[in-house]
C-alpha cells in the first residue's frame, strides 16, 4: 500500500493523460457489456411486466396461434369444470391520431363477461371511471383509456380520439377512464378498452378470438386444468400461463445479443491489449525504479503485487466508469431494441425502465478487473524478474530474444494449425468458439514477427519517400518490435472486427437483396396498413373480385400470414396461392425440385419450408410435419426447402385453400398485385385508391415502396451492426493514440540523443509521424489480412448459432478502403501532440529520461 | 306426563310450522304473483354516490314464470342504447341462459352463466338478481316478524341449496302479512350486506299485488337504482317464437 501511494501515485499523476488512455479499452468493454445486458434486461422485463398487467388474474390463456379460433371455442371452455371464468380477448395494436403518441394497444374484452364492468382490471377492483356501461356496449366507437394517455391529450368522458380502423380513420368517444396502476400501467399507459365485439367489427376480425383467459375453479391445480383444457381443445390450441409469452419476445432478441455479446468480449480483448502495452512501458520505464527497490530489499513478490495493483486500481476505476457509461447508453440501445421489435413484428412499443442489477454490477466490474488483472500479469512478472544491476543499467529492452522468438512462432503455428482445423473441419458451435480463440491468439503470437516482416518490406518506401525520416523510422520499429506489437496487435484485432462485421453485413444484405428481388415483384401491394408486417387489420375476401376488376390489374394473390406455435416456437405460416406464386415469383429452393414441390403444395398435399426452419428443426424433404391448427392437427409431407428470410424463426408455406378449411379463416393481409402489360403502376393505385379509400383504411404500395420498406426493416439490423462496426474503430483509435503516445514519450531520450548529435527539429518530427504512420500501416495490413478471417469465422458462427442464416462470404472492400485512410490520419494525429512535446521540451531533461 | 307430552307437542309443532311456514309463505308468495305473461314499460333510474341521475326505459316482456321463464327486456331510451335488447331464459334445474342484442355492431352476445353478479349494464341489479328464480333454489327458514314501513310482515332468511350457485351466501326477505308479497329483500355475502331491494308502491293489476316501484341500494358502492313500472299487464297473448336468439336479432 506505501508502495502504491509512494512510487505509482506519483508516476500515475506524471503520465494522468496516458493513464486514462490505458483505461479506455476496459471502460468500452464494459459499458457495451453493461448496456447490452440492462437494454436487453430492460426490454424483456417491459415486454413481461406489460403481459403480467394485461393477464391481471388470470392463470391460464388459451390460443391457437395469430389467426385465433372461432367464437364457438368460448363456450366449450367455459363449460369445463376447472373453469371458474372465461373471457375472451381480441388484441389490436393500432396508430392514432394524436401527435407524437405512437401506437395504441387495444384490448377487447367482453364486458358483460367479466365481473364487473369495472373490474377489467382484477388486480384493483373499482379502478375504472365509466359514464354509462350500456352506452359502451351499445355503441361501437367507444372506447375507454388510460388516465396517463387522457393526461397527456388533455382527454375527458366524451372526447374523441381518431383510430386506425379497417374502414379508414375513425373517431372514437371516450365513455370511460381507466384509474392509474394494474393495467394501465402497461405500455406506459397506451392502452385501451374496447368491448370485445365492437373491436372485432372495426378491426375486420370477423367472428374470432385472439385468446381466451382463464381463472380456475377454486382447489383446482394449475398443471391439471391446463391438461384437461388442452385435452379438450386439442393440440391445435396452446394452454398456458400468461408468463410463457413473454418468452417468445425473448427469442427475437438472440441476434441482437449475439451481435453485442461478441463486440462487448472484443472490446475487452482490444482493452486487455492496451493495458498490456501501457503496462508494458511502464515497466521499462520504471527499470531503474525498480532496480532501486530490489536493491533496498524489495521481493520480486512485491514488485508484483505493485505492478498487479496499480493494474487492478486501474480496472476498478475503469470498470465504474465504463459501469456508468454502460448504464448511460443502455437507454438508447433498449429503444433501438423496441423500434426493432416494432417494425419487424408490428407489436407495440413496451416503457422499459434501466436498471442495474448487483448481479450485473458484479460481473461487470469482475470483467474488467480480471481483464485488467490478466493484461497486468505477464508485464508484472517481468518487473518482478527484473535483475537489480541490469536494471539500473540503460540499453534496449524492446528486443525479442531468439529463443522468446522461437517459443513464440512454435506456438503459433501449434495454435494456428489447430485453430484452423478446429474452424474449418468440425461441426460443433463450441469447438468452433475454441477454434477461433486459438487462430487469434495464433495472430497475436505472430504479430511481432509479421510486423517486422512488413516493417522490413516498407523500408524501402519510407527512405524512398523521406531518407533520413523514412529510414530512422523503420530502423527503430525494426529494432524494437516489443514496444509496437501490442500496438499493432490491438489495432489489428480491432480492425479484424470491423471487417468481420462489414463482411458478414455485405454478405446478409445480398442475400436479403436476392431474396427481395426474387419475393417482391408484383407491381402493387395492397396492405391495411403501411407496413407488410402489421396484421392487425385484415380485409375480406370478397374485396379480390373488385381488385380484380380494377382496369389495369392483371393478377391478384391473396396473401395470409400467421405467427403459429410449433413445438413451442413461434414460427410464421404464409399462406399463399400457391399456382400462381409459381408462375410469377418462384424461389429459390433448397432441397427438392421446386415445380414439384410447388404443384404438390398447390394441391394441398404438401408444405414448403424456409431453409431455417428446416436447419433449425432438423427436418428434410419427405418429414411429415404436425402443424396445430384449430380444427386439429395438420399432418403434411414436407416437399421443398426453399430460401425464404420472412422470419427469424422460420416459415412455413402452405396453399390458401389449406389454410381456410383448417383455420376457418378467409381474411386476406394483403394482396399481391401483377398489372397488365402497359398498364401504368401509379394510375392503377389512384384507381384502387379511388375505389375503396371510402370505405376502407388501405394503403397501395408500389413496389419500389414495399422494398423500401423492406429495406427499412433490414437497414435497422445493419444500424446495429454499424454501431459495433463504430464501437470497434472507436477503440482501435483509442488504441492507436494511445500507444503511440506511450512510445514516443518513452523514447524522448532517444529523440533528444538525435536532436544532441545535430539532427533538425523538423527530422525528428518527421521521423516520429513516419513511424506513428508506419505503425498504423503495419496494423492496417495485417488487422486487413486477419479480418478476412475473422469474417469468416463469424459467418460460420452466425450459420451455426443461428441456422439458416448462412451468408456468402463478401470481403467488405468498401468498409476497407475508408478504414485505411482513417487509421493513418489517426496514427498521424496521434503523433503530433507528443512530436511536438519531443522536441520542444528540454534537452537536458529528455536526455535525463528513464 | 301430560305437561310432558304437550311439552313434546309443541316442540315438534312448532319447529315444524316454522321450518315449513317459511317455504310455505314464499310458495303462496309465488302462487299469487303466478302469471302466464307479463308486460311492462320500465323506467330506471340510476342515482349514483354523487347524486348524478341517468334514465333508460325499456319493455320488458316475460313468458312463463318462476324458474320456468323467458324474458325479453328492450331498451327504447336514450337514443344511444335504443335497440339494444337482452333475452333471459330461465330453467329451475340450473341458471338461466343470457343473450344480448347490439344493433350497432349487428351482434348478438351470449352473455356467460359465471358471471351473473356482474351488474346490469350500470344499475345496481347484477344479472342475477334480475332472474326469475324458483323456490327450490333456496333453503328457507323463518327468523320471525318485523314491520316495514308501519306494514307487518315476516322476516325469512333465504340461503342457496347445495349446488345451486349464487353469488349471494344469505339473503333476508321481509313479506307482508296482508297481502303476501315482497317488501324488502336484503341480499348478504358471507356477513356482509351487499344490497337491498325495497318493494313499493303496491297495486293490485289484474288481481295480482305488484310493486309498481322497486328500489335497489348498492351498499358498497352506495348508490341506488329506482326502476318504476308503467303499463303493467298480465297474462297477455306471447309466444315462444318472440323469445328467441333470431326474435331479439329482428327487434
């Protein structure tokens, strides 16, 4: 402790700047660790809160997937025994009208069907203000709010407030206010009421529900009653606790925290290689000071535990800091989550609150300590090694010995060739982890000898360009490649990142780009809302026959698509008509002859699957798959794997006509449209719009509109990625300055020696900015060269974590080619500051350094 | 002996004619109000905590009666709920089966037998307390006498039989002793008083004593609903056919 506060408080506070810098890598690390895990924490816990305050009592819901069950299934539950109340439940997530208010959930539920026209909420009894229950139920437009929304609209009994319905724009009357707490707590209070039957009539629901909730009889245990339900319906209905839903959001976001898992580990990585380099110099540095403590009696074991010390200081103080920037940002990446999740499954966005847990605090900050501690370990066992006489001696110490060589290239080759094997030749995610730890430990190793090899290889330019600077540049990185290998190190991991992320951007977004070219090329769209995604609004059939006639049209397909629990996994049902997606967009298949599996699907004696779905459940052409229906279970071959990106999960794909006899369900999403040949897009859509904007909500989208859209929806995931992609030129910046600051403060004695024996202000400055760009173009070319590595390895992640989702390997060459010029610049300007600090300063005082 | 005897007599007279009395003065209760049909144009008043008034009228329609009953009730005012129509049929062996009738959305609704304590759109009647209930559904016993409003009258205690659900553990029921009918009906969960029905304004319409005003307080949530009762008729010419699922959908 008296050493700390004697020797290292007071070389911390000389070099405070380098100090900080040290810190950076841990406090990025962390903070992306920390902000990922509240973020994610936050979003699930909303999604969760929100379906505990919706479920109020009950134990059990039944549903049967997105498209949900006929009216009749009500009674049937009602009747069974362990069922004290049943009441349904139709759930729409709807725009209004009221500025900067976003999406509405709106709950239906059958007033008459519940205890009390008060009692919704059956978590707080009498909550509810509502002017007169008939009128409610008697009226259709009318609706009942949460307090916090008729707070923020300055909203009253007898308001209005304008609703997305299926027949356009409607105005609602407030006839009732919900009271603050349970419920209305959901959604941060963007909830409302609206009786059950009136929601199914303005939201085109026809005569079904969504789910029916459940309370059981007194005495009756949960586990029992949810087998007798389930036996009851069958296995085309899902019995379960309202908790179980929440888990299906959990799933969507296993991308997302794959993505900011791997960054947050890199991030640490690169951290641990900056202070591995500060800690390093330090060391030099401090030869003499360390000398001195040896000869006055210290144990190696103290030099250690000082150097540990000051490394675990240094952590504690890094970890809080990237603890509280962690927490700063985590809001921002939880919105980015809920926009995601709201775009791309047209739910409505929950109020997350961020919160750090202890659990989270500790093993945050355990993180970077033992990043801290790790990086500290090798450069503290140096110190304690130190031989008190030579370290009071001045000379190089940045040499590699030929032996530390040797060992060095003998272990990289062992790790390397392993690491490839393990990378290339297995199957298992795990192995694939191991593999690809060893090759960049592999790359680490060899850094030192690839970076003097490269070095050696510009020499020649650097004298061509400057041939005093040029080749005082290369000569010193060539005589001391200790001291810039773990700069070059930690900006070629960085740089590898950013590659490998670009990469396996490019490659995902041309995969998306061949399936949108090949998926989405009917001329129009005609949706009920502005997205493809938002099923909340359904047409009726029998608008085909008037689309139809629109003059211009050629060809209309009804499209269906259902989100439907299969194995419990939510995976998505389109149901399409089938000969006619085989005549104008058929797709790319997989497995299986795709006329064949197409005619067979048609005929309604098969099913095609996306290619995740088939890699995730493991099935190939020839499986029968069980898909719940509620008429039943479906029992079809599968015929055809095809590449289909509409869900994550995976999709199923089944004729039309399939889908309405065993769903009882004609409801139309939306149509896909072919016009005549000559007939112009634009005037169609007036003529569609003409037709039925009077009477519809509906929305025409050309189809340069519908891939923008899907664009849109692709473009949020890339933003993420983008934001790694920043996070790790953010710390290979970071990095850059600073090591660079570190080695050319250490070599100020060096510097001042040149200027002593006659050397020019301007030489010495230009030979520390060709060195500061040699050292940035060293770890371009190699951080370049690993990336293409790394890509790789991250696409066969990606394939393998998540299949389906096998990307092509793309080199981003664009993302390089801006990464170079930055890096040098960075390197550059890195230098400046400490050049000018070199030779400006005094001579007798640098030439007293170290 | 003989005090011995009378002693015994009496005992077993009496617990008998107070066991029986009760069910017996509930079941001549029924019998006098027995009618074939009943028609009559409702107005209700709905007096919140606050003192705040709203007003509906209907016409109600029933055939059939006690426990073997169909009703029709028709809201024909304010212009917001007119049209909306409910169907009530009731069967001594179980509760009644609820329908109700929304022109604005074209919809009928089956409204679920569990939960008939719910209140009636409003008011301070729950569903249930709108059924014609038989008396068979209760247990009854007689708690002795008090007066109602200067009238003398019985006091019986009501409870449900085994199996028969109610959303109501006890209730209490002042009949009068002149003319046999309801006075005041206090309706009890566990200990507690929930609500009470007062039974005003007797008229004798086509020999059968009717409480032209009837009058329920929400004791919980102190307000209370008057419902009085105009163009009452009796044994009028009604047919299965216009109480019906499809007869509430053509108004």
């Amino acid at each position: 402790m008296i050493l700390l506060r004697l020797l290292s408080w007071q070389y911390i506070r000389k070099h405070g700047p380098r100090s900080l810098l040290t810190l950076t890598g841990i406090v990025f690390g962390v903070a992306v660790f920390v902000a990922m895990h509240a973020a994610n924490q936050s979003v699930f816990d909303a999604f969760q809160e929100t379906i505990n305050r919706i479920a109020g009592a009950t134990e059990l819901q039944v549903t049967a997937g997105e498209p949900g069950f006929d009216e009749d299934y009500l009674e049937k539950v009602q009747s069974l025994p362990q069922v004290r109340v049943a009441a349904p439940v139709v759930e729409a997530v709807v725009s209004t009208g009221l500025p900067g208010q976003g999406n509405l959930l709106i709950l239906g539920v059958d007033m008459t069907g519940d205890r009390s026209l008060r009692e919704y909420d059956l978590d707080s009894g009498e909550d509810a203000m509502m002017e007169d229950p008939l009128v409610f139920l008697a009226q259709p437009d009318s609706i009942m709010i949460s307090t916090e929304l008729a707070r923020r609209n300055q909203l009253r009994i007898n308001g209005r407030i304008a609703l997305d319905t299926v027949a356009g724009s409607k105005e609602f009357v407030v006839r009732g206010i919900l009271r603050p707490g349970g419920l209305t707590r959901a959604f941060g209070g963007n909830i409302a009421v609206m009786d059950i039957y009136a929601a199914q009539h303005v939201f085109g629901r026809g005569r079904k529900f969504d789910r029916i909730d459940l309370a059981l009889a007194p005495g009756v245990q949960l586990d029992e009653a949810r087998a007798e339900i389930q036996k009851a319906l069958g296995p085309g209905f899902q019995v379960q606790p309202p908790s179980t839903r929440g888990q299906s959001f959990h799933s969507l976001l296993r991308i997302y925290n794959f993505i900011l898992k791997f960054s947050s580990l890199f991030a640490l990585v690169v951290g641990m290689f900056i202070i591995y380099n500060s800690f390093s110099i330090a060391v030099v540095q401090r030869r003499s000071e360390i000398g001195i403590l040896r000869a006055l009696g210290a144990t190696r074991r103290q030099i250690a535990m000082l150097f540990l010390g000051e490394s675990l200081a240094g952590g504690l103080l890094g970890s809080v800091a990237g603890l509280l920037l962690g927490y700063l940002v985590a809001g921002k990446v939880a919105a980015n989550v809920t926009s995601l999740i709201e775009g791309a499954y047209g739910v409505t966005r929950p109020e997350t609150r961020i919160g750090l847990t202890p659990a989270l605090c500790v093993i945050s900050i355990g993180a970077g300590l033992l990043t801290s501690i790790a990086a500290a370990l090798i450069p503290a066992r140096n110190a304690a090694r130190t031989d008190p006489i030579k370290a009071l001696q001045k000379g190089s110490v940045y040499a590699l010995s030929p032996r530390a060589d040797r060992v060095r290239m003998a272990a990289a080759a062992v790790l390397g060739a392993g690491g490839l094997f393990l990378v290339t030749s297995t199957k298992g995610l795990s192995l694939l982890y191991a593999g690809y730890l060893c090759v960049m430990v592999a790359a680490m190793l060899l850094t030192p000898r690839l970076a003097l090899c490269v070095v050696s290889a510009l020499r020649p330019v650097l004298r061509w360009i400057r041939p005093v600077e040029g080749v005082l540049a290369a000569d010193s990185l060539m005589a001391a490649p200790g001291r810039t290998s773990a700069t070059v190190a930690a900006l070629m991991l960085s740089l590898a990142l950013v590659i490998g992320l670009a990469g396996a951007a490019r490659g995902s977004s041309a995969r998306i780009l061949d399936w949108v070219n090949t998926t989405l090329n009917p001329d129009l769209f005609v949706s009920g809302s502005r997205s493809l995604t938002d099923r909340n609004y359904r047409f009726p059939d029998s608008m085909t026959p008037e689309l139809e006639s629109v003059r211009g049209v050629e060809q209309v397909q009804r499209v269906r698509n259902v989100r439907i629990d299969y194995q419990q996994q939510l995976v998505l049902l389109m149901a399409f008509e089938l000969r006619k997606v085989a005549q104008r967009s058929p797709r790319r298949a997989v497995e299986g002859d795709l006329k064949e599996m197409f005619r067979l699907a048609a005929e309604g004696k098969g099913v095609i699957a996306s290619e995740n779905f088939a890699t995730l459940k493991g099935v190939h052409v020839g499986a029968t798959l069980e898909i719940p229906s509620p008429a039943g279970l479906l029992r079809m071959p599968l015929v055809g794997v095809i590449r289909e990106y509409a869900d994550q999960q995976g999709a199923l794909i089944i004729d039309r006509e399939v889908f309405k006899k065993h769903w009882n369900d004609d409801g139309v999403d939306y149509f896909r449209i072919y016009l005549a040949k000559g007939a112009a897009p634009d005037r169609v859509k007036e003529a569609i719009l003409t037709r039925f904007s009077g009477n519809r909500r509906l929305f025409v989208l050309t189809n340069q509109e519908a891939r923008a859209f899907v664009t849109r929806l692709t473009d949020q995931w890339f933003r993420m990625q983008s934001g790694q992609i920043l996070i790790a030129i953010l710390v290979a910046i970071l990095g850059i300055v600073s090591s660079l600051t570190v080695s050319i403060t250490d070599r100020r004695r060096e510097l001042a020696v040149l200027q002593a024996v006659g050397a020019l202000r301007s030489q010495v400055r230009g030979t520390i900015w060709m060195e500061a760009a040699a050292v940035g173009l060293v770890s371009v070319i190699l951080g370049l060269a690993l990336g293409a590595l790394q890509l790789y390895c991250l696409l066969e992640m990606t394939a393998r974590d998540f299949p389906g989702l096998r990307f092509d390997f793309l080199y981003p060459y664009g993302v390089a080619a801006i990464v170079f010029p930055v890096i040098l610049a960075t390197a550059w300007l890195a230098s400046l500051a400490p050049a000018e600090s070199a030779v400006r300063g005094s001579l007798v005082e640098a030439l007293e350094y170290e | 002996m003989n005090s011995l005897k009378l002693c015994l007599w009496l005992a077993v007279t009496s617990s008998t004619l107070f066991g029986q009395s009760a069910r017996d003065i509930v079941a001549e209760v029924q019998k006098r109000s027995q009618a074939d049909s009943q028609r009559y144009e409702g107005l209700l008043q709905v007096i919140d905590s606050r003192g705040k008034t709203s007003e509906k009228q209907w016409i109600y329609e029933r055939l059939g009666s006690h426990g073997k009953s169909k009703a029709t009730i028709r809201f024909v005012a304010p212009a917001e709920v007119k049209g909306v129509a409910l169907l009530v049929v009731s069967y001594p062996d179980r509760a009644s089966d609820q329908w109700m009738w929304t022109p604005a959305i074209n919809r009928e609704r089956r409204i679920a037998m569990q939960d008939r304590r719910t209140r009636f759109f409003g008011t301070d009647f729950s569903f249930e307390d709108l059924e014609e209930r038989d008396i068979d559904h209760h247990e009854y016993s007689m708690k002795g006498e008090e007066a109602i409003e200067g009238e003398p009258c019985w006091r019986i205690e009501a409870r449900p039989r085994p199996g028969k659900k109610s959303q109501y553990t006890r209730s209490v029921i002042w009949i009068r002793k002149t003319n046999y009918t309801y006075a005041q009906m206090e309706n009890y969960s566990e200990d507690k008083l929930i609500r009470r029905l007062k039974y005003r304004r007797m008229e004798n319409v086509q020999g059968i004593w009717t409480a032209r005003t009837l009058e329920m307080e929400d004791m919980t949530r102190s307000s209370r609903t008057i419902l009085k009762l105009e163009s009452l008729k009796y044994n009028l010419l009604l047919t299965d056919d216009q109480f019906s699922v499809q007869a509430l959908r053509q108004g």
